[in-house]
C-alpha cells in the first residue's frame, strides 16, 4: 500500500488538475502554468526532485510519481499563498507578484535561454552585454505582459464571485 501511494496521489493529482483545467476556470489555470514565477517553480521543483529521487535506487514510476507529487504540492502552496496575499490586501498582492513575476522572467530570459542561446540558437548581437541586455528587454516585455493578464484575471474573477454571491 504505502509503494503505490506517491503514484495514487500523483494520479489524483493529474486527474485533479485535468478536472479543474477542462472546466471553468481553464484560463485562469493557463495563465497560472504559462506565468513566469509557476513555470519557475514548478520546474525547478520537477528538476530538483527528479535528480534527488534518481539515485535512490527506486523505479522510474516511483521517480516520476515522487516529482509529480512534489510538483504539484509546490504548485498548490504557491496559490495558496498568492490567494492568501490577494485576500489581504490586492494592492501589497500586485506589487509583490510583479516583483517576483519581473524576477523569475529576469532568472528564466538570463540563466537557461542565454545558456541555449550561446549553445545552438541565433544571437541578437555580437557583443554579449548588448545580447543581454536585448534579454532584459524581452523578459521584461513577458513580465509586464504575464503581470497585466494576471491583475486583469483577477480581476474577472473577483466580478464572476461577486455575481454569483449576489444570485
């Protein structure tokens, strides 16, 4: 029983998210997994996970059970404390995520495209501080972007509980 549990709860879990995903809060959960701080996150917690599970000596499901759980746990902390911030105060909530969204875009745009980029891909300039910079510029862009669908979601969510409160 307690062999197959991380593979029942990741199963519970995926189902879960399919549930919630087909149903009417698919955009919220789309901006949720495309924004910059979850993809963040929640890679880096499928990544840690997966490299600290992988020399356990378990079985590759077992592996991929553990990193789902631990993916998804993470993911759901991490809503539950922006949910709860939101609560408390929207004003203290959009300074704090723009700051985090602008940092993981920041960490996302310079760590592993920049690493991919000087590897295979195309460079936007021949000098590397002005391809960084250009980088800034882009991950700042998807930043204001992510930040502004976030505060506009939010904000239609806050419109679509308030009519159902009302009814």
């Amino acid at each position: 029983m307690w062999a197959t549990l991380p593979i029942i709860l990741a199963l519970a879990g995926l189902a879960a998210l399919l549930y919630f995903g087909m149903g009417s809060y698919k955009a919220i959960m789309w901006w949720l997994l495309l924004s910059p701080d979850y993809l963040l996150f929640l890679g880096v917690t499928w990544v840690y996970t997966l490299d600290y599970v992988s020399w356990q000596g378990m079985a590759k499901l077992g592996q991929y059970a553990w990193t789902i759980d631990a993916t998804l746990l993470v993911g759901v902390v991490y809503f539950i404390l922006n949910s709860v911030l939101y609560g408390k105060s929207t004003r203290l909530y959009k300074i704090v995520s723009a700051l985090v969204i602008l940092a993981c875009s920041l960490y996302i745009m310079l760590v592993p495209v920049t690493d991919f980029v000087q590897g295979i891909g195309p460079k936007p300039a021949n000098n590397l501080s002005i391809s960084q910079m250009v980088y800034i510029g882009i991950a700042v862009v998807i930043a204001a972007v992510t930040w502004f669908m976030r505060q506009s979601t939010m904000a239609k969510l806050d419109l679509t509980l308030q009519d159902k409160a009302a009814s």
